[in-house]
C-alpha cells in the first residue's frame, strides 16, 4: 500500500464520524491560524497570507473528499461569524460581507482548488516531483481564477489593474508555496512509506 494511501486510510468513508470530525475541526484551526499571517498589499484589497499554502496542505494531505468538506467547514465558519479570515485594512475580518467581498473570489477558488488537489493526490500526483508541482499549479490556477474574476466585477476594474491588484504582488510567494508543498510532501511519505514498510 502507498504512504500517502496509508495516511488517508485515517479518514476514509469506513473510519468513524468521530475520527473525520476530528480531521476537519485541525483542519479548519490550521486554515484560520495560516489566515491570520496577513500582510496588506499597498494599493490592493487582497493581502499576502498564509492561507494559501494551508489549502495545498490541506488538499494534498486529505484527499478530494474531506479536503473540501473541510475548507466548506471553514467556510460555513466564517460565514457564521468566527474570527477565520485574513484581517484586512479594507475588509471585516468574517461574516457573509467578507465572502461576498471583493476578495470572496479567492475564497470558492480555494474551495474548489481543495478538491482538485485532492482529487489529483487520491491519484497519487503528490508523491513525486515529476507530478506534484502540476498538481499544485493547478490549484493555484483555479484559486487565482476564481479570485481575479471576482475582484473585476466587484471593484469595476480593467483587467490591467486586476491583475496589478490581484496577482502580481503575489506571483513570487505562490511560487514559493508550490517549491515548498511540491518538494517536502513526496520526501515525506517516502519516510512514512520506508519506517512503515520495515
């Protein structure tokens, strides 16, 4: 059996409704402490955060299934009022306005980024090189998407300055993201799947 098959074997649909409800509560905790790493960005609405990286984590680690059922927990949570999101200079921190924001886009793009990483590593994607970093790509894609088409419409901007407001600054640290996640992750179920295998 592959490490990483292992590893979601924890929180595949025969384990308990205790242990799944266990893995999306850490889950939704480790989203909202990543969102809380917030530099603003100069002449943009959209900060620079940790959130990212939480929704490659997250994806990869708990597969298509409860990788999204966690981050709608997430979600649901903010909606309702926790104090989940990225503090903004421009935006209340949580509450149905935040999502329905100028940066609500980043927001359901992460939503659906959890479930195609996921899907992408149920397949095995995020054990190697080769296929980790177009898997991440991906996700950064459908994130970043999602996300500049919504600030457009909800500021009225030209694409020039959404794209000034809403990527660019950002290129650099996604990058990162994706060095980070692409290269640890296969490293680190090959550990799991050598100590497991002795």
């Amino acid at each position: 059996m592959s490490s990483t098959a292992t590893l979601r074997a924890a929180v595949a649909p025969r384990s308990t409704a205790l242990t799944q409800a266990l893995f999306v509560a850490v889950g939704v905790l480790f989203l909202a402490a990543m969102a809380q790493i917030s530099i603003p960005v100069p002449g943009s609405p959209v900060p620079v955060t940790g959130q990212t990286l939480a929704v490659l984590l997250v994806g990869t680690t708990y597969g298509a299934r409860l990788g999204v059922t966690t981050f709608a927990t997430y979600l649901l949570a903010g909606i309702a009022g926790a104090p989940v999101f990225a503090q903004t200079a421009t935006a209340t921190q949580h509450g149905i306005d935040r999502v329905m924001g100028a940066t609500g886009g980043y927001l359901f793009g992460m939503l659906a980024a959890s479930w195609l990483i996921g899907f992408l590593a149920d397949r095995k994607a995020d054990q190697s090189f080769l296929t980790s970093f177009p898997a991440l790509l991906l996700g950064e894609v459908l994130i970043f998407g999602f996300g500049l088409i919504w600030l457009r419409n909800s500021l009225d901007l030209s694409w020039k300055s959404t794209f000034a407001a809403g990527l660019t600054p950002f290129i650099i640290g996604e990058a990162l993201k994706i060095t980070i996640v692409g290269t640890s992750l296969p490293i680190i179920w090959r550990k799991i799947s050598t100590a497991l295998n002795k």
